[in-house]
C-alpha cells in the first residue's frame, strides 16, 4: 500500500494518506472519505474470513444429510466474497470521489455478507444435529461479534450486516422447538441491540481519531507553511547582510580614499574613527586620536567654550549642520581653518549615536579671498580715484571750458575721455557686484516717483542713444506711481536696460520705455528692435560676466555685469525682473517693484522727515 502522493491530491490509485499532503478543502469530507477508506480496507480481511469459516462450516457439514444444500451455499458465499473483493479492487481503481456512493456500494455488500450468514442460519441449521447447530450458532455469534471491528467505521454498516444474519437466526431459534434456543432468541434483539451500540461508539471513536489525524495534517502543513517562510525571510536577511556588509565595504572605501577629512565621534565629541585625509589634515595618527576628545584635541584651547557651546547646540538640533570657519589645530601647533559639515546619526529614540563629519582645510582659499578684497580696495581707492581727476580734466577739455582745441587733439581727447568712462564703469561695476555678494551692499530708499524717475533718466541716456542713432520714446501720459527704492540705484537699472537697448538696436530705430500698473506692483519695460536673445544664453543672461556674443559686445562695449547687478539690486528693492521676446522683433526686458499704497507713502514720508 503506497503512501506516496502528489502533495495536492488526496487520493491516487491506492489509499493515499501522504504525510505531507494538503488538508482537504472540506474537512468533515475528508473525514467521511477516511471511514470509507477504513471499510474498504477491512473489507479483505473480513472476506478471507468469510471464505474461511464457510470452508470450516463445509467440512464440518460435509457427512450430514444436506451436504448437497451446504455446497451450494458455499458456492454463494464464494461468489458474495468475489463480488466483494470486485467492489474492493474498483474502489482502489475509482477515479472519483463520490464517497457516498462508495459507501452505499459497501453498505450492499455488508448486507450480501450478512444474509449470507443468515440464510445460512436459515437454511442449514434447522436440519442439522444438536451438536452441529450449536456449532453453527457459535459460528454466527462470533461473525455478529467479529462484524463490528469489520464496520464500525460507519456504523450503521454494522447495524445492516448484522441484521442482515440475526434477523432469519432469531426466527430460526424461535421455531426450533428447543427451550435454550427460544430463550436465545428472545436475547438475540438485546445482543443485535448492544452490538450496534458498540459499533456505534467505535464508530465516534474512529471520527475523532480521523478528525485528530485531519487536524494534524491541517497543522503540519501549517507549519510547513510557516517553515517555509522562515526559510525564506532567513534568505532574505542573509542577502541583505550580505548587502549591508557590500555596502559598509564600499563606504569604507570611499572614506579612505576619499580627499576629504572623514571623521566620526560619539556625542561626548570623542573620535570613534577617521580617515587618511583626516590623519593628513591634522597630522596625528588614527592611533593618537581614536579616544580622545576632539573639541580639546583639534581646537584652540582659549575657544573651548565657544567649541563646546556650538556643539551642544548642534546635537539638540538633531540635524545635518554645515561650519564654514572653525579654526583648528594641527598637531604641530598650526592654526588652520576648516570647513566641516556635521551629520548626527540617531537612533529610534532621537538619541545622537555618533555624529558624521566631513571637513576640509580652507586656509588658503580664505587667504585668496583676502587678496581679492584688498585688490578691489586697491582698484577702489588707487585706481578710480586718479581715473576720475582723468576724466574730469578730460571732460574740461572737451567741453571748450578752456578754450578752444586743435581738431586732431580734440578728437583724441574725446577717445581718451569715453575710454576712461568705459574703464571707470567696469570698475564701478566689479565694485558693486563684489559689495553686493559680500553683503556689504547698503540701499538708501526713500519714496520714488517711478514715472517722473524714468522721464529724467531718459534724458540722462539721450546722448548715449543718440551715438548709436537710436531713439528713446516715452509715453506722455505714465501713471504716476510711488515705490520704495534707492533712486540712485534704479536709475543704474533702467540706464543699463536703456544702453543695452540702444546698443543692440538697428541704427534708427526707437526703443519704447513703457509703465504699467499690475495691481499692487508696477512695471517698466524696455522694449528694442534688436537681434533679440539667443535660446542657448537665456540662462545665462543674469550670470556675471555673461555676453551672448562676445566679438559683438567688444564692439559695442561692455563687461556682462549690468544686468547681474540690475537683478540684484531690483531683488534689494524686492521686486523681480526679466525679459521676453518683443512682439514684431527684438527684445522687451523688464522689471516690476511694489507699489506704495498713500498711508504707505505717508508713513515712509514722515518717516524720512523725521530723520
Ligand atoms: P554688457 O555690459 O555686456 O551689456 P549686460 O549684463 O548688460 O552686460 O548684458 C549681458 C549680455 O546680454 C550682453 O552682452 C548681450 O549679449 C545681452 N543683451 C543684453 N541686453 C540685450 C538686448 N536688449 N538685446 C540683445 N542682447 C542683449
């Protein structure tokens, strides 16, 4: 009898109780299919038998007057047990799992098997000798009795197979004339009827035991279930330590070989680790700092306090912090200024484990800029101020105030003088673009008339516009409008917006300064008929030094810094400013400030008279 089976299935061709197979789907279907099983499996026993004692009972009646009755019967019996061990060899062949109908089939032939005792009882005993009837209704108590480990699976088997032999028995002993054997009979319904009780019970028995054996599958392959899982998850974790450790291999790489200083240090700010670069940045050994406190060890001692301040202050704020200038100390006793950007690690409670930094030397790049500001206050003070007196004597000059110059010579004094302005306003404009990304730059606002300030400012730039044979045009009517704003400064604005028009304008065209009033804000635009501005340098336009075309501005002038300080300074005065394509051709740029509302205005007014 195989026990192997697909894991799915519950049955093959044999009686397939797999160990590992999958609980059925119904379970009180399962079980019945069990006791099914269970009667099919003890019904070739319980035939062998049958042949068996049938064969004893031939032989025994083998002598008597009615052998020809006993043979026949015999012959039934055989036949009965054929049908049977048939019954037993389809149900192992079924393809179906109709259990039911199984069972009633089985139930057929208890009933076959139990009548065949009976008739036997029936037929044969009647005729027989005292000895030999006690001999057979021993026979058949013990085939009532031995039925019930036969069919007790399912009960009422029983209770048919054994009717099947008692009911022609009881009636046969209650005409037989003899006094035991009518008392037999009488007992015969009380022993049929304690028989099918205990049928009955081992019937329960069998259920519980076959419902005990469902639930154990049901766990088994619960835990089989769950066994797997565990595998899996196991796999899982191991790839992702194995992940981890890639990783952690790889960070630590990059922190070895990395240029930068890396270093790590507990909350107490003592060194866990570091890297080579950091060895190098501060010249001590990996061995000489792992364990020490860095705020004594890599600081100044006179900034200890300040040190410790910050760091406390950036460990309760659990967050990544960048130090621009810390001033450091090299092993050797060498001051140097770092730049250091700390990252706490925390843990689930918020709690700082170790903290991240990574920092590098900027000694020298603080030192280069200490150039660059002393060459701008050299440009400042060494080279506008004589530059001026130039162009001033220049301009005196020109203007005939000294009397009357030679052509030639005039000529060359007026290069020279529109020369040394073009120089003065480059170093005025490196000048302003330095104070103001330096943050030294300061606005005097006070309340502006936008209109009128761009009427004055268009005369101012008439001159220039009209070198380059270009017309400034304003409308008559502006709306009058107040802003805030340093009036020196936005005239810097809109003269630059009005030469870069000019210059970029075809010569005789005009160039429209327009005002318009958006709500709470106003704005100026602009408007050329020039080239307008390449797609590939939009960009850039607002960048330092930035010039679309830069042979086209060497022969215009120009340093590509007037519109990067325009933008900047129109951000001082928090207003915006930008440009787009002029409709027809050319370019519109623009700029739009807050406009002041008249309480605005009078409040700035009294503000500034008070001052
Ligand atoms: P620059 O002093 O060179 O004029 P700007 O910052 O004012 O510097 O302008 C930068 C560049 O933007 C110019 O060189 C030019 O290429 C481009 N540009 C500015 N205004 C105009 C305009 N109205 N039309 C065409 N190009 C312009």
């Amino acid at each position: 009898m195989s026990t192997e089976a697909a894991p799915t299935t519950t049955y093959t061709g044999e009686f397939a109780v797999p160990a590992d197979h999958a609980p059925a789907a119904d379970p009180t279907r399962q079980i019945l299919a069990d006791r099914v099983e269970q009667l099919y499996r003890q019904s070739v026993p319980g035939t062998l038998l049958t042949l068996f004692v049938g064969a004893i009972i031939t032989v025994e009646l083998w002598t008597s007057f009615y052998r020809d009755l006993t043979v026949i019967w015999w012959l039934i019996t055989i036949a009965i047990s054929a049908a049977r061990y048939g019954l037993y060899r389809a149900y192992l062949e079924r393809v179906d799992h109709d259990e039911k109908k199984w069972l009633r089939w089985m139930a057929i032939g208890a009933l076959a098997a139990g009548v065949n005792w009976g008739i036997a009882s029936a037929v044969i005993f009647p005729s027989h000798t005292d000895n030999q009837q006690v001999f057979l209704a021993f026979i058949l108590a013990g085939l009532i009795s031995g039925g019930i480990a036969l069919f007790a699976s399912v009960w009422w088997t029983y209770a048919i197979y054994a009717v099947g032999i008692i009911l022609p028995f009881t009636y046969v002993l209650a005409n037989s004339g003899s006094r035991m054997f009518v008392e037999l009979a009488l007992l015969m319904p009380v022993f049929y009827l304690a028989n099918v009780v205990v049928a009955y019970r081992l019937d329960h028995v069998f259920t519980s035991g076959f419902k005990a054996r469902e639930d154990y599958r049901g766990v088994a392959q619960e835990q089989k279930v769950m066994t797997a899982q565990i595998e899996e998850q196991l796999q899982e974790l191991l790839n992702a330590r194995r992940e981890v450790e890639a990783s952690g291999r790889k960070l630590s790489l990059f922190a070895e070989r990395a240029p930068i200083a890396v270093l790590e240090f507990d909350a107490n700010a003592t060194v866990l680790e570091m890297n080579p670069a950091a060895e190098n940045l501060f010249g001590y050994a990996l061995g000489e700092l792992v364990g020490r406190n860095a705020l004594q060890m890599l600081f100044p001692a006179d900034e200890l306090g300040i040190n410790e301040s910050w760091w406390r202050d950036f460990l309760s704020g659990v967050e990544p912090a960048t130090f621009s200038r810390l001033r450091c100390l090299r092993r050797d006793g060498l001051d140097i200024m770092c730049e250091f950007t700390l990252t706490p690690l925390v843990n689930d409670e918020d709690d700082v484990i170790s903290v991240i930094a990574q920092g590098r030397d900027i000694t020298q790049q603080i030192e280069a800029e200490r150039l660059k500001k002393e060459f701008t206050s050299t440009l400042s003070h060494e080279l506008r101020t004589p530059l001026t007196s130039i162009i001033g004597s220049l301009q005196l000059i020109n203007s005939g105030v000294l009397g009357d110059v030679e052509k030639d010579v005039s000529e060359l004094t007026t290069i020279a003088e529109r020369n040394g302005q073009r120089l003065l306003d480059l170093i005025n404009d490196l000048l302003d673009i330095e104070k103001i990304e330096s943050g030294k730059f300061t606005l005097a606002p006070e309340v502006v008339s936008i209109d009128s300030l761009l009427r004055d400012t268009l005369v101012l730039n008439k001159g220039f516009a009209d070198r380059y044979h270009v017309q400034l045009v304003i409308g008559k009517d502006l709306a009058p409008a107040k802003v805030e704003a340093d009036p020196k400064r936005l005239v810097q604005v809109v003269t630059n917006l009005l030469s870069n028009a000019a210059k970029f304008s075809p010569e005789g065209g005009a160039v429209d300064v327009t005002l318009k009033l958006d709500g709470d804000r106003v704005r100026v635009g602009v408007h050329d008929r020039g080239p307008g501005i390449p797609d590939a340098f939009r960009s850039r336009i607002f960048s330092r030094f930035a010039q679309a075309d830069s042979t086209a501005t060497r022969q215009k002038g120009g340093t590509g810094l007037g519109l990067a300080i325009c933008k900047r300074l129109i951000e001082l005065m928090h207003g915006s400013i930008g440009f787009e394509d002029r409709p027809g051709g050319g370019s519109t740029f623009y700029f739009e400030l807050p406009v002041l509302g008249d309480k605005a205005v009078s409040n700035l007014e009294q503000l500034g008279a008070a001052q």
